[in-house]
C-alpha cells in the first residue's frame, strides 16, 4: 500500500510565488555587465572549452588540464548552454540563479511544514536577501550548488535520524554529497560531521542507527567512483593526485588558496551577511534564553550553524564564499526570531531597536562620507576623463543617497512599535540595493573590472600564425579566452622568458597582468602599440610588437 503524502496546499502556493519573484530579481539585466575577473571569467572558459572540445571528463583551461576544480559544474554550464544553442555571460549564469532560487523555494517548504508557514516564508526572505548569497547566486561560482546539494543532504539525513522504516533518505543525502564532491571537493561531507556533532550534543546517538550508513556510502562511492575510474582512464594517477589529494591537503592546511588567521570569519561573516546580521547578537541570546524548551529541529539548526563555523575556522585556507555553508541555518533562526515576534512571544523591541539604531547611525555615516569624500576616492584611481566617461559620478551619488535615505530609516524605526516594519524596511534595503547594483553600480564599474575589452582588441590586433603570450597567471587571466577563443602560446614565469619572446623577429603580442612590474624591467620600443587596461585589482598591458 502506497503511503499518501500530505502537503499543505497554500504553504506550496506561496513558496512558489517566493521562488519566482526571486528568480526574477536575480535574473534581472545580468546580460548587460560582463563576468568579473578571477573567477567567473576562468570558470566560463572552462565551461566552454569542455562544450568545444568535448572533453566532459578532464577540464582544460588554455588547451592545459585545470587541476583546481571537478568537472561537474562546468558540464552542467556547458551542457546548458548547449541546449540554449551558445554560451554566453547569460547561460553561464543561469544555473547558479535556477539552483540559488530552488533553494529558497525547497528550504521556506520544509521549514513552513515542519513549524509553521510564518517561518517558512521569513527563512526564504532572509536568505534570499542575504548580502552574499545573492551576490554569489547571481554570479558563475560552485559555491552555490555545493551547498543547494548539502543543505539538502544535511536536511534528509536529519530526517532520517527519526524514520527508522526506510532508508531512502540516507542514500539520496548521500547520493547529493557525492554529486557535491563532483562539483568542488570532498568539503560536500560535512553534514556528516554536523549530524554525528547533533547527535552527541542531544544525546541522540542510538539514533544513528536509522542513518544506512553503509548503504549511503555505496551510493556516494559509486557516484564519486565512476568519475575516479573514467579519470584513470584518461589522465591517470597524476591528475587524481593533484586535483583532489594535494588540493584537499594544501587547502585545508592553508598551504594553497587563500590562507587566513582562526579569527577570519568571526570578523568577517557579520559583514557579509548583512543586512540580517545584526540581528545576530540579539537572536543568540533569545535563542539561549529558551535553549531547554527549543524544538529539535532549531537545536539542530543552532548546532548546523556553530559546528561548521567553527570547524571551517580551523581549515588554513578561508574565503567568505566557504561559509555559505551556514547561511541556511542561519536564515532560518534569524526568520524564526522574527516570528515570535508576530506571536507575541517577545514583547520588548530592545532587541530590535538597537540592532537598527546601530545601523543605521553607520550607513548614515557611510553615504555621508561617499558624498563628501567619494569623488577624491575616485580621483586617486582614476582619471577624471575615466570618471566622466564610465560614469562613476553616477554611481557615487547614487549610492551615497541611498545609504543617507536607509540610514535615516533605519533611525526612524526606534520611535516604531512593530516588528513588522523592522523586518520590511530591512528586506527593502536588500532588495532596493540589489536592483541599484545591478542597474546602476556594476554596469558603471564593468569597465574597471571585465576582461572583455583587452579580449576585444586582442582579436582585432592579432593578425594570422601571430603568437599570443602571456605574462601573467594562467589561473587568473585566462578568462579574457572566453570572449574572443585565442588561446595564449605561451604563458611566461620569468622575465629571461619574456624578452626573448619580445626580441622575436616575427610580430607577436604580450599580454602583461602587471603594468608595474613590466616597465621596470623593459623600455617600450619605437614602433610597438602599448594599451592599458584596469581589470579589477590589476593595471594590465596589451603589447604589439611589429614585424623587423
């Protein structure tokens, strides 16, 4: 006999509406600004290498294998793009959107189901309007669909501890932690470690049982086993060892990647998750306050949230975008919080009004200074023609007014007696600095951060059989292959390297990520064409040399 399953018809209707309208939202003009340099750039390639070259196994970077990454993701863009009929900054992007919205849509679900639709629906909002998560979900990263398949995996294994009549849910938790560890690494176990960390901490750990355990890890090794296999076949040990034992050492030690003090996220987190972030303190101590009468599923979720932030403090190699491991269990406490509000169970707004008076004094500060101060911020990266012509002058004023607007909001919220407009002036800050981001600030600042523009005259400076080399990063600067599909000959380390490529009788072109570092080690030579880019962080040169 089939078991009928109950669902709550208009809990359904509204995650849906919610998941659309944040589709929507994220979605809007990402075609009209480029993928910013390092990563989305250098993902793209990748992508689109393995769509021409066919190789869905190993992926290349510059015709060279990338060892960095699985190829998962890649495939999927690839794929993707294929069905769309090319690829482009749109169906590159889109996947990340399609998965980050699901996400949202699933998690406000279940929650809403488990508790009530209140805190479904306010988890949803709050991650949703996260200040890195909607970042991350709008652009090319593997971030976001590590963690559309760990939350998942991390939720089903919870369940699983209650439901001793099946197992499917272990082997599908374990079936998304390998497809996870295709997409970035074995760092897609970690709701393993979290539910074994749940289960000592509530003294639950006869229920580990109910986990199949071996089961699950059949359909993760088949899964992870079957591309270690092809791997073998094609590239053999050498590229298992780099991609995935020396990456996993290296990164977790801090010898590789982006190495930082144990103290990183406690700093950094409450600034990447704002706006909702300062609400922390106060839920925390809410959340103490009734730890002995906490349903199971916001215990574990508290347990969720401390148990990888700590554990990934102790990881060498620390980026923002690693945390996003978090933000689930965060949303959902900081959306349960404001619930009790509605029920009356917290009277006092004290935790709420200074929070926003806090904040609001800051970003009061901050489009005070933007206004006063911006444009000599400017001035000293920038010329004033370069100003003028990309338009930064818009993009201070405009975002020097909106935090000037939100900061007196945000103030004005002290003298309210709602938690209601707490919430929804929060949420509209989000959203309204979503929507000026991406129709104001990011099209402005395309110009200093795309790799577009060197790609585009690359291509019209290159003439047939002229070499292309590169003194740079082949991580880092082998996105501009994207928008114009010139591979580099050459990619130099030395300066020896370098000049004998320069002295070469035939015309050749230099690519050069350092300006700096170039004119102190050559003389530009009468008759060579020297083009000066900014690509983010970086004053990049274009050099052409001509034919003896």
């Amino acid at each position: 006999m089939i078991k009928r399953i109950n669902y709550d018809k208009k809990l359904l209707i509204y995650t849906l509406i919610l998941t659309v309208i944040v589709f929507s939202l994220y979605l809007f003009n990402i075609w009209n600004y480029d993928l910013w340099s390092p990563d989305e750039p250098r993902y793209s390639e990748v992508a689109r290498e393995m769509l021409a070259e066919g190789n869905w196994i190993i992926p290349h970077l510059n015709q060279e294998i990338y060892y960095e990454k699985p190829p998962l993701y890649f495939g999927i863009i690839a794929a993707f793009s294929a069905l769309v009929g090319k690829i482009t900054v749109t169906t590159v992007r889109l996947p990340g959107i399609i998965l980050g919205s699901l996400l949202v849509g699933i998690l406000s679900y279940y929650y809403g189901s488990k508790l009530e639709r209140r805190v479904g629906i306010l988890m949803g909002i709050v991650l949703a309007t996260i200040g890195n998560y909607f970042w991350f979900a709008m652009r090319v990263n593997l971030d976001i669909p590590l963690i559309f398949c760990t939350t998942i995996a991390m939720i089903l294994l919870y369940e699983q501890l209650e439901d001793k009549d099946s197992c499917w849910k272990s082997c599908l938790a374990f079936l998304l932690m390998g497809v996870a560890s295709l997409v970035k690494s074995p760092v897609a176990l970690l709701p393993v470690i979290v539910i074994l960390v749940y289960a000592a901490i509530s003294k639950e750990l006869a229920k580990l049982k109910n986990i199949a355990w071996i089961k699950g890890f059949i359909f993760f090794a088949v899964v992870v086993g079957i591309w270690i296999a092809l791997v073998f076949k094609v590239a053999g040990y050498n590229y298992f060892k780099v991609t995935v034992i020396d990456q996993l050492f290296e990164y977790s030690t801090g010898a590789q990647g982006h190495p930082n003090p144990v103290y990183y996220y406690l700093i950094n987190f409450p600034i990447e998750a704002l706006p909702w972030t300062i609400f922390l303190i106060p839920a925390a101590y809410y959340l103490w306050k009734k730890r002995d009468t906490l349903p199971k599923l916001i215990q574990f979720n508290c347990i969720w949230f401390m148990s990888i932030l700590i554990i990934l403090s102790f990881v060498g190699s620390k980026r923002g975008i690693y945390l996003l491991q978090v933000y689930p269990a965060f949303a959902f406490l900081i959306g349960w919080y404001f619930s009790e509000f509605s029920k009356k169970q917290i009277e006092s707004l004290k935790g709420l009004k200074i929070p926003v008076l806090i904040f609001g004094i800051l970003i009061l500060i901050a489009g005070i200074f933007l206004s006063l101060q911006g444009f000599d911020l400017l001035e000293k990266e920038f010329s004033t023609s370069m100003i003028r012509e990309y338009g930064f002058t818009t993009v201070i004023k405009s975002l020097s007014l909106f935090f000037i607007i939100w900061g007196l909001l945000f103030l004005s919220l002290i003298f309210q007696k709602s938690s209601k407009r707490v919430f929804t002036v929060t949420l509209t800050f989000s959203v309204v600095l979503i929507l000026l981001m991406k129709t104001i600030v990011m099209p402005s600042v395309n110009f200093v951060k795309s790799e577009r523009y060197l790609a585009d005259d690359l291509a019209v400076l290159q003439v047939a059989d002229e070499e292309v080399g590169l003194w740079g990063s082949h991580n880092n600067d082998s996105g501009f292959i994207f928008y114009n599909g010139i591979y580099y000959d050459y990619i130099f380390e030395s300066k020896e390297e370098v000049k004998k490529f320069l002295d070469n009788s035939k015309g050749v072109i230099l690519i050069v990520s350092d300006k700096d570092k170039f004119h102190n080690s050559f003389e530009v030579k009468e008759g060579w064409l020297v083009r000066e880019y900014k690509v983010g962080s970086n004053d990049m040169l274009l050099i052409k040399t001509m034919n003896n």
